[in-house]
C-alpha cells in the first residue's frame, strides 16, 4: 500500500469513525487486503480499532486479527466477548492460528470460549496443538490437510479432497495414509490432475513409494526452518513417533519462523532485547536497551579500577592508545562470533572440529595483527610518540587481537554448547569483555616495556 | 543429514574416486536428495568433484549444481564443456536457474552454449531473463509457469495445463490471460480439480475476476519479499509495463533473497565485508575483516591525537573512565542504528516525520543517560574517585548518550536517502565515530570541571 494512500485513508477513517459513516467505512475496507486493513488498525486508537473491527463482516474481520502486531490483537480480544471470540474469530480460521491466539488468552476466557467452539473436531485440534511447546515443529503445524487412504478409488479421492480442502486456501501436498493414518506418501495436486488414469484406479497405484520426508513433532522450529530452506519444501509432514500423520506445516510460516530468527540475531548482536520495534513506546524501547548499556558499564567500571591498579599516573602516555587497543579487541571479538553464528545457523562447516576452527581463526587472527601492529608502529613514529609506547601499543594490539579471534570463536560455541543463543556473543557481551582483557594485556605490557626502555629512549632522542 | 553420517560417507566416497569404484559412488548417491550431494561436493578437491559429479545421471546432475556453493559451481562449470552444458546441465533446468548460471560464464563460452541450445523457446527465455537488472522482479521470475486463455474450455485447458506443467516441480497458479497474452486473474488447482463443472465450461466462467497482485518487472528484489511476505504469497506474476503476463516469482526464491537480506545486514553490523562464511580461507576471511579492523584503527588514531591534545599528562585520572564514556556512546549508537535499520527494512513506523524519530530517540536518550550518569556518579564515589572527576564522568557521560541516541538515528536515514545501505551504520563505522566524538565531549567537559574544582576537592576530602 502506497505511504501517502495509508495517511489520508487514516485520516478519513478517523473521521467516519467518528461521525458514525459505517457504509464509507465498509465501502472502502471490501477494497482492502486483510493485511493492508490489519496495518491500518495498528495505527488507531483502542476504541476506534474496535468500532473498525465490528463494522468488518465475519471472514474478513478473522484475517485481519491474524495480521494484527500482537500488542493490538491483545486489546482488541480484551474487548470481544467469547461468544464473538468462538463463534465468529475461531470458526473462520486454520486450528494453528486458533491455538496461537488462544494462547494469549486468561485461563477463564480460554476455557469459555472453548466451550463454546461448536465444532467438536476443531475444538480438540485446537486443543492438541496447545499442548505442544513453542518453538518445535508441533506448535508450528496446522490441522488441515488432505490425506486420502491408499486403499481409495481416484473418484473417491476427489470426492473427500473436495470436502477436506473446501476451506483450504492452498493444497499444497494430499498424503497419502494407510488405514492406521500412518504416513506412506504424498500425491501432488499436479499428479492427480494430470493422471491420465481412470477414476477406478486405487491411489495405491498412483503415488510415489518411497521416503517421504517428514519431522517429528518435537523437532525444534529452527531446524524445520532449515531443512524446508535446504530442500525447497513447500509443505512438509509432521510426524509422531509411530509415523502418524499429525498435521503439516508450510512455508509461510517458515518464513516467519526466519524472519524471526534473523531479526532475534541481529538484536541481540546491536545489544537490544528481543521483541521492540520502532513504534514502540520510550518506556518499552528504554527498558529493552538499558539493561544492554548498564552490561557495558559494568565493563567500563572494571577497566576503571584495573587503570586505576595499574597505577596510570605514572605512565599518563599510555592513556594515548587506550581507545584503539579497545576498540580494535572488541571489533575482532564481534567478527568472530558473528562468522561462528552464522555457521551455527546454516549448520556449515560443522565437519570442523573445534580445534580446526580456532586453528584457523588462529591464522586469520595472525595476520590481522601483524598487519594492525606494523601499522601502529609506523604511525605511533610518525606521530613521534615515544619509542617504548610505540612498541607497547604494537605488542599489546598483537596479542589483543590474538586473544579477541580465539575468544570471538570460543564464547559462542560454548554458549551454543550450553544451550544458550550463541548470537549472545556477538552483542555488548563479548565487546566489554575483550575491552577489559585488552585493556590488562595493554598496561601489562605497558609496565614492561615502559619501565625497561625508558631510559633507552631517552638516550637514544 | 547427520553429520557424523556424512563425513563417514565423504571419505568413503574419496576411497571410491580413487579406486574407480562408480558403481559403489552411483548406488550410494542415487538415495540421495541433490541438497545434499551438493554439499558433499563442495567438500571435495576440484577433481574429485568433477569426477563425482560425471558419474550423476543427467538430471540430478542438474539439480545438485544448483545447489552448490558459489565458488564450487564455478570451478565445476570451468571443467565442463559447453556441449555439456548446454545438452546436459540447461536443459534440465528452469530458465531462471539457466540464466543465473550462465551470468557467470566468461562470455565465449557463454555464446558457444547458447548457440548449442536446443530448445529455441528456453533459449529466448534464458537471453530475455539476462538482460534483467539483477536485484529485480525480472531477475528473480522464472519464466515456467502453466496458463490458460479464458475462452478455453475446462477440458482444452486441462490439456495444455498438462503439457505446461509436466516439467515443472509445483504449479502454484494457473494464470488466466487474453488473446494479447494480459493478465486477467488466477486459478488455483484446487479450483479445477474441485469445480464440479462440465469439461465444456470456459475458463471465463470460472475463474474469480478482480484485482491480481501482481508486480512490475523493474520492482526490487527486497520489495518483492515484503508484498509476498505481506500478504502470505506463495507465486507471484510479474507484468510489464502493459499488464503482460512475463512470468513468476515463488515463494522458495524469495526465501533466499530473505536470507541473503538478514545475512547482509548481520555481517554489516558485524564488521564483516559481504559474503564470506566460516568454509573460506584465511587470506578471504582476513580480506573481509581487516578493511573494518583498519577504519576502527584510523579512529583510534584520531583518539590518540585528541588525548595528546588535551593533555592527558595533567590530569591522568581522566583516563580511569575513557574505556567506560567510548563503549557506552557506541553501544547507544548501535542499538539506534539498529532500530532505524529494522524499521526501515519493515518499512513500518515510516509515517513518522524525521523530527517525530528524532524527539522519540532523544525521549530514550534522555532515560537511558539519566539512570547511567547517576549510576556512574555513585560508583565513582563508592570507588572513592575523587568528586570532579565523578562529576565530569557523569556529565560526560550524559552528553554522550544523547550525542550518540541522535546520531545513531541521524546517519542511517541519512545513508539511506543518499542509496547507500543504512546497515552500515551499525557496524564499526559509528561505533568509532562515537568513540572519537564521545572522547572529545568527556575531555572538554573534564577540563571544565577539573581545573574550577581542583581546589574545592582538595578542600573537601
């Protein structure tokens, strides 16, 4: 939808709204993607969004609260009754999506509207989908697919495709089961269309034998997600653990499911909790970054007191390399752990072991230091800086990146080994960390040097 | 695949190259999906892949190189012949597949295998798709897909959805066009396969009238993802500038342009040029990184310059809080960019006006510095800093925090009105623009404060 259409159509909606100009209203709404009316509801006021919603006829109105951000679908439910929740909301949509927006629900409005579903077989969908924990391949999955028995004429078939695909927005596979729903196949819409085979024919002699690929419905989100990427699959089978047909999951949802996940990785690697966007409110936005910040304070407190240890009055000179020493470590941390996330996600390069890959990050790590500790040397002369600091800025920055390549690529795969989200690493975390340890090793090395060669160059200039 | 699998497998198969034993290699490859012999192969040397690759039969040999890594696909191209190419691995492919592959070859080579083509219809197709910007609509459409003339019967069209569809792995739509080949609408398989009308019904009467969504051919590849993802797309045509029928983007393409989109924005922000992983060699690992450990180096430098220009050796107590002032303005700075990146790539909140983000942005600057500047102001005392200093750090500090809040929103909607990748603000570019700023802000306030209340601290404590 184009920005300037979105503004003024705001705007008059605003005014109808208020003038009560319902047939303008629905007038414009029929014209309009569910999405494109979901988008336009985010943007109103709680009683305006739900006057807006009731004016939209039963179908359209379910689509729309699935498009909704979460935040605005949570209010809106708040001011639907459960008679209105059952009997207009859930009957109109896919048993994965009733699950999800159930979910959100308090424990005696949940249990009301449940009561009220009056399709039986949709309700225990609903039901068993709840039970599975987010994030696996059971809560991802919807109910509605067509199976057919193997055991079925092609006439047959198409008779119960017919009925189960009636409310179906996009057939994607028909599987094919035998008598104890257990999984043996899948036929394409294609295959049967196309079939230049008499409606007598069994399905049994139409489908392909052979594995169907398939998930188990325990199977974490991420790896759906990648296996659907890898494979180009448009819908895939969920599975228990007899082989049983539970329900399938399609594409767009994983779609979601990467969106997500890509969005998770790169909050976290800009040091943001999780789940805030740009319209979000001051409070929510400071509450998600704050934490973040008051991480990397607790670092600068720590390399306070190590500078202060280390006693910088003597040496104030070694103030002058402070900011690059720390600046470089944190920016070699975060390189690392980033190339090891995204290995970890795309699961490449796993046949490494994980003394390959630090070996490897070893060599990267060497020659990123000699090239940065040559070049500080020159410039520390050519900014005729003292000999001693030169030289304790090029070791320091040596061994610093050393450290920040084995350290970027050790954290996270430990992190991952714990079960925890490597991309942690990659954020504010690994950066304050490498600042404080750049920092030990610079005035270490500092010491050393400055209190060795300290009369050296004085006589040498 | 399991992972311990396959590399017991991909040793196997390195005995079986070397003794020749084709049998053992054909037996074992032909239960597998091409996903995954192309990643077998992209472990591989050069020869070992090329002979592997020789032993596949014709089509999966097709389907595995699509899935090879990029670097892999070329050498392995480079040692094929173009009779090869184009008899054997072009004419099992998709003609937007074909012509991604072909981009790439040296441009003899690239007219021997076009003039080799056989089919002259895929050929055409292959030439027009190349000549597509890449990035676009018409860059990423295939030009595969099954549609009818509205005055077809059912049976006719069902016919010619035959022919059309027997190449093709799904049919997602069935386009139904004029006598000038403009699109007028979709049909769904489910609408043919479920309509209970007579073989002698026209497609006319069949098929939903209204809007298509369609897009141009010129339409970038980022916005294609946005309407597919908008609105829960899993094809869609592209037209030209007359509503004709080109082709069609699906949704497993899109999923990679997704991909590729998160995986830019996430190597940005860390530092890292492009497209490398964690499979490259050293020296392209390092020629990634070391371009972004150098611009952190150059600001580094600038902070040295600075911190000899205000004396450090005067007051060395300010050196106690520079870690601490230099990685809080650039966490702040990132997590801004962040957001700014996140929202403009959703291209959600973008009816706010510049003013309205900035004044929201400085609402949160203004939390965040407050609950840090007070923080750093006890701790300093409870590490009996002395007060001027304490005070400096938390002034500092505060200005800092806004500076960078205001910046960090500045320099990607900046960046993105000039074309450039907004995403760049998040990497190591502001980070030490914010250091070196940040140092600038703390020193000037430090030798404020410092030099009027020396002589008061001294008096207090």
């Amino acid at each position: 939808m184009q920005n300037n259409l979105s503004k003024e159509l705001l705007a008059n909606l605003r005014d109808w709204i208020e003038e009560g100009k319902d047939t303008s209203i629905r007038e414009v709404l029929t014209e309009l993607h569910p999405a494109d009316i979901a988008e336009l509801i985010n943007e109103l006021r709680r009683e305006e969004a739900v006057y807006l919603y009731r004016i939209l006829d039963e179908e359209q109105a379910a689509e729309v609260m699935l498009e909704l951000d979460e935040g605005v679908r949570e209010k809106l439910l708040s001011s639907l009754t459960s008679r209105e929740i059952a009997e207009e909301l859930i009957e109109n949509i896919d048993s994965d999506d009733a699950a999800d927006i159930l979910q959100d629900l308090p424990e005696q409005k949940l249990e009301e509207v449940m009561a009220l579903l009056g399709d039986e077989e949709q309700a225990s969908d609903i039901i068993d989908l709840m039970t599975y924990e987010e994030g696996t391949a059971g809560a991802l999955m919807g109910k509605e697919l067509v199976k057919v028995n193997q055991n079925w004429t092609v006439a047959q078939a198409i008779r119960e495709m017919r009925r189960q695909g009636e409310d179906m927005d996009h057939v994607y596979s028909i599987y094919v089961v035998d008598d104890r729903d257990a999984l043996l196949g899948t036929l394409s819409m294609k295959n049967v269309i196309f079939a230049s085979a008499s409606m007598r024919t069994t399905i049994r002699e139409l489908f392909r034998e052979g594995k169907v690929r398939t998930v188990h419905v325990n199977t974490p989100a991420e790896e759906v997600a990648r296996i659907m990427k890898k494979y180009d699959l448009v819908a895939l089978p969920v599975v228990d653990d007899r082989g049983m047909l539970l329900g399938r999951i399609t594409i767009d949802d994983i779609v979601d499911v990467m969106q997500e996940e890509a969005d998770k990785d790169y909050q976290l690697a800009s040091g943001i909790s999780e789940d805030v966007e740009y319209g979000d409110s001051i409070l929510t936005l400071t509450r998600a970054r704050l934490p973040w910040l008051l991480i990397g304070m607790a670092g600068g407190m720590c390399s306070a007191y190590f500078i202060g240890v280390f006693d910088i009055e003597t040496y104030p000179q070694m103030a002058i390399f402070m900011p690059l020493i720390a600046a470089t470590g944190g920016n070699v941390g975060v390189q690392s752990a980033a190339l090891v996330v995204k290995a970890l996600a795309n699961q490449s390069a796993l046949d490494e072991t994980l003394w390959q890959k630090l070996g490897k990050e070893f060599g990267v790590g060497l020659l990123n230091a000699t090239v940065c500790s040559v070049i500080i040397m020159i410039a520390s002369q050519l900014f005729h800086f003292e000999l001693a600091l030169g030289i304790t800025a090029a070791v320091a920055l040596f061994s610093v990146i050393l450290f920040a390549s084995i350290s970027g690529t050790w954290i996270p795969l430990t992190l991952n080994r714990f079960g925890i989200d490597p991309a942690l690493a990659t954020g504010p975390f690994i950066t304050t960390t490498n600042d404080i340890i750049g920092l030990i090793i610079y005035f270490s090395v500092g010491h050393y040097f400055l209190q060795r060669m300290g009369d050296i160059t004085l006589s040498l200039f």
